[in-house]
C-alpha cells in the first residue's frame, strides 16, 4: 500500500504557500547576483549527467520546503514499496516493476511471492538470441531471404517508447529498415505497406492486451496483404507478437515460439525495456538494447539511494510541483538540443499525462488542487523558430526542461558549437529578459522600445549529458518515469492506471455500430448532426 497523504494538508505545503507570497516577484537574476555560489549550490552532477536548476525561481528555503513536502508525504516509504513488488497500482491491483525489466540477474523482486528475474531473464535471452538471428540473417522469409525490414504494429506503449528509442538511437542503427503502423487511419499502414516487400518483411504485433482496436485492426489488414503473395504457413516464419495475452496471440495464428510475453506488472507506457522493445533490439542490435537497460537500471539505483537534495528525479519532480501547485503553471516544455530526440515529447506526453491526468485522491475523493502537467516540446533550435517568441515575450509561465549533449555524434564541431551557442544562449536570454534600459542603450526608437523588453525570470532545467547513447538515453528516460512516480506521490492519485481513456473508446465502438448496421443510439445533437453528415459521406 501506499502512503496516503493529502499534500495541501501537510505543514510543509502551508509554509511553501506563505513562502510563495513572499518570493513569487523575485527576479532570478537578483537571486544570482547576491549569490556567487548560486549555479554551484543548485547543480547535481552524476555519473555523465550535469543537472543544473539554478535558474529557477526558488531560494534555498524553497528547496528546503519542497524536500520537506517529500518527506510528509512518505516519498521513502513509496519508493520502497515499488522497488518492493507492492501492489501499488491498486486499482488495477498490480504490482508496478519497469524497474525489474533492467535489474541485474541477480536482483530480487517478487511478485505475489514468486521471483520475477528468471522469467525476465529468460525473455531477455530470447530477445537476444531473436535480434541475432534476424540481424545476421540466419533466419530467413518464406522464400528464403534475408529481412531487411521490421514493421512495429502498436499504439501508445507498444508503439511511442520503440519508436521514439529506434528515432534518438538511428546513429547507432543496423542495415534493417524500421517502420511503425500505430494509428487506426488506414492510410497510415497503407504508407508503410507500399514501401514493403512481403518476402523480406517482418512483422513484430505488440499490445499488451492484444484487444487494442488499432493494433489487431493493423495486424489483420497487413496479414491480409501478406496473404496475397504468401500461404498461411509463413506467417510463422513473418509474424511475431509482444504480449501478455498468449491465447490471443495464438488465436490471431502466430506460432507459439514467436510469442514474446510481457507481464500485467509492466504498464504500457513503461515497458519499452521489456519484449515491447523488441523492434528497438532489432534496430541497433542486442547489446545497445541492453546497454538502454543498463543506463536505465544506474538511474534507477541513483533514484533509490540518493539523498533527496542530491537525487535528480526527485528534484525535477519538486520543481514542477512548486510551479505548478503554487504558481498554477498549466505546462511545461521540453526541449532537446538533438534532432535524435524529435520524438521524445511526445514520448513523454503518454508517460506524464495518462499517468498523472488523475482529479481524484487515492481515496477516491475529487481533488482541489492541480495534478498532471501538460507537457510538450520539439527540438532546439527549430523550435526557437516557431514557439519560443511566446515562452520569452508572452503571458504565460511556462518552465522548461533543456537536454543538451557535449558531443555531436557525427563530429561536426562548427555545427554542434553553434547548437552549444544556442542552447546556453536561450536559458540565459529567459533568465536574465532584457530591461528597457539595455534596449534603449541599442539605440531603438522609442516607439518600439515596449515591444522589445523581456521580463526574463522564466524557469529552466538544464540537463547537460556527455553524448547521447544507448546508456545516457536509458538514464534519460528513467529520470522521466520516477519523476512521474514522484509527481503522483506528491499528488497522492494513482499513477499507473488510465481508465479516462476507456469512455471514448466505448463510445466509439457504438457508433461504429451505427454505420456499419441499422443500430442507432441516443446522442447528443451536434454528435447526431455530425454522424448523419458523415454517413452521407462514407
Ligand atoms: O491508451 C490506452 C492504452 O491502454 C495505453 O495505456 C497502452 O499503452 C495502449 O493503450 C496500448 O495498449 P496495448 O499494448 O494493450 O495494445
């Protein structure tokens, strides 16, 4: 069980109210130049990760409140218990053990009493020895070629976490072509079909439930296509499945040895590091796949063992709680200085949003203060050139997170210095703004002074990591997910269940009725307006 605090209940959550009054006005930059050691206090450097959070708005008495706010709501207590197997995802009643998936062999977890890693391990050994053999060419398609391409069939879990790992680690890629099928639009599996030569193409159906409507959908249009060129007997040789529900698996015709389990203690959104990244595996072989998992297992242990002021997750964690709950922020932006990681907001958007988009405590009674933050974000410097005018000249707050990595994976120093330049140069810029009396000292005419002014004191991260690796991107990540668990302990709801995306997808399966037969349901006018319309369209 968890502990069960309501934090707007704690002591620390009224000191940090008053302290809020006292220092919400406070410009940062006044905080950095009556503190020369500033930068230095308010860095965590760990292993090849540089953690800066000096440039947000807090002194050291808000830290101080903040680690106080942790300690009131048992934040030891709950680490504890799911690095301990607890049934902590209590409204599923299930263990939540992401964390296992990347242990070492001989770790201990335990679910209901039985060990986990022998089973995790076996997986582990059938990913590999699979990886080789597609990758080495020893297994073959049904006409006895080589594949050269790996089609992912998933959404959500089974699709965001694979495809943003295989997108970030493309430097790192192998000869095989990766394509992933995740959205129920036909068009989308229709591209990808078109580039596809069924001999030569393998199929990795991922879902958990292996009940998602867009997978099994998916699935079946590309088993049809298959079909067409192949007999049913080499869908064994063609099609794989990631799943934890193995009659389904077998229903749909894929042998049982090319079934890769998964289990109901892994959520979908945390389980890129089981058989659910299999295509990551496929993509750039076994052992950078494990080298994620290893990165992700030192943050894991980092998390566990580290002092709260010193612990990254947790420290992220607070930050986001104090602008959100106290300054009623609404979003945060993340931004990676690496084109490699396009892909990760939206990466992050499943694991921050459908974990912690909960308004009600885990008693069950609605809550009176913010929980999940909206998250979004592209890479710099594209983005400078579309939203950052708003996040420096705007009205909103808006905290940012800025990843940036010292080396250039291809060693194009004049590029990767003008990045450098940038990146700095952005987190400076929202810091310090630029008063009226530098932007007359430019010599601009007056009447376009106000225009030209920025407050500054905007509030940023900077997570400065050596290279971008396998490893370091393993470590990413997980900071991610245990600042989620973090948030949802502070929050006091429950992070690993998401039964608000249920109602849309019964309703959906109601009106699918309706234009498939005579069915008709109750709806409201606009919804009734729009599916007659729709009907005289199809
Ligand atoms: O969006 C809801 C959800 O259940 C996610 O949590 C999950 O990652 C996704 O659907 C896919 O589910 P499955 O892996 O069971 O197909």
């Amino acid at each position: 069980m968890l502990p069960n605090t309501n934090p707007t209940t704690t002591k620390s959550w009224k000191k940090l109210q008053e302290h809020f009054e006292a220092v919400k006005d406070v410009h940062m930059k006044d905080l950095f130049a009556a503190d020369a050691e500033r930068a230095n206090k308010f860095t965590i450097k760990w292993e090849d990760f540089y953690v800066d959070f000096s440039k947000n708005r807090i002194t050291e008495e808000t830290l101080g409140y903040l680690l106080q706010l942790a300690d009131e709501v048992k934040l030891k207590d709950a680490i504890k218990s799911q690095f301990s197997g607890d049934i902590i995802n209590q409204t599923e009643g299930r263990a939540v053990l992401h964390t296992a998936l990347r242990a070492p062999k001989n770790a201990e977890f335990k679910v209901d009493g039985e060990e986990v890693m022998p089973e995790i391990y076996a997986v582990k050994e059938k990913i590999e020895r699979f990886t080789n053999d597609v990758v080495s060419g020893t297994l073959k398609g049904y006409t006895g070629k080589a594949f050269t391409d790996v089609v992912n069939i998933g959404i959500g879990g089974s699709d965001l976490g694979p495809a943003m790992v295989v997108d970030a680690l493309q430097f790192y890629k192998n000869h095989l072509t990766t394509h992933f099928v995740s959205n129920i639009d036909g068009d989308h599996v229709n591209e990808v079909i078109k580039k596809l030569d069924p001999e030569t193409t393998l199929f990795v159906i991922v879902s958990k439930t292996f009940t998602t409507q867009e997978t099994l959908s998916n699935a079946n249009t590309i088993k049809e296509w298959f079909l067409k060129s192949a007999n049913e007997d080499a869908i064994a040789e063609h099609f794989v499945a990631v799943s934890t529900n193995i009659e389904k698996v077998q229903g749909f015709g894929i042998d049982a040895n090319n079934i890769f389990p998964m289990w109901d203690w892994v959520g979908g959104r945390f389980s890129l590091w089981s058989a659910v990244g299999l295509t990551i595996s496929l993509a750039v072989g076994y052992e950078h796949f494990d080298s994620l998992l290893k990165g992700a297992n030192k943050m894991d242990d980092h998390f566990k063992n580290e002092d709260f002021d010193s612990n990254i997750p947790v420290v992220l964690a607070l930050l986001s709680v104090w602008y959100n709950n106290f300054f009623n922020v609404e979003s945060e932006a993340v931004i990676p200085y690496s084109q490699y990681l396009n892909q990760f907001a939206t990466y992050l958007q499943q694991g921050i949003m459908e974990s912690n988009g909960k308004s009600v405590d885990r008693n069950g009674n609605p809550i009176d203060y913010q929980t999940g933050t909206i998250i979004w974000g592209e890479p710099g410097t594209n983005s400078q050139h579309a939203f950052f005018q708003l996040i420096h000249q705007g009205t909103k707050l808006i905290p940012a997170d800025f990843i940036g990595f010292g080396k250039s994976l291809h060693g194009n120093q004049d590029h990767q210095d003008k990045l450098t330049s940038n990146f700095l140069a952005q987190t400076e810029a929202l810091l310090n703004g630029k008063t009226e009396a530098e932007v007359v000292a430019e010599g601009t005419p007056e009447a376009i002074i106000p225009f030209k002014i920025f407050s500054g004191n905007k509030p940023t991260n900077t997570i400065y990591i050596n290279k971008l690796s396998p490893e370091s991107l393993g470590k990413l990540i997980a900071m991610y997910e245990h600042k989620i668990f973090v948030q949802g302990i502070i929050w006091n709801i429950f992070s690993y269940d998401q039964f608000g995306v249920e109602l849309g997808k019964q309703l959906a399966s109601k009106i699918l009725q309706e234009f498939n037969t005579s069915a008709t349901n109750e709806h409201d006018s606009s919804t009734q307006n729009l599916l007659d319309f729709y009907k005289k369209l199809r």
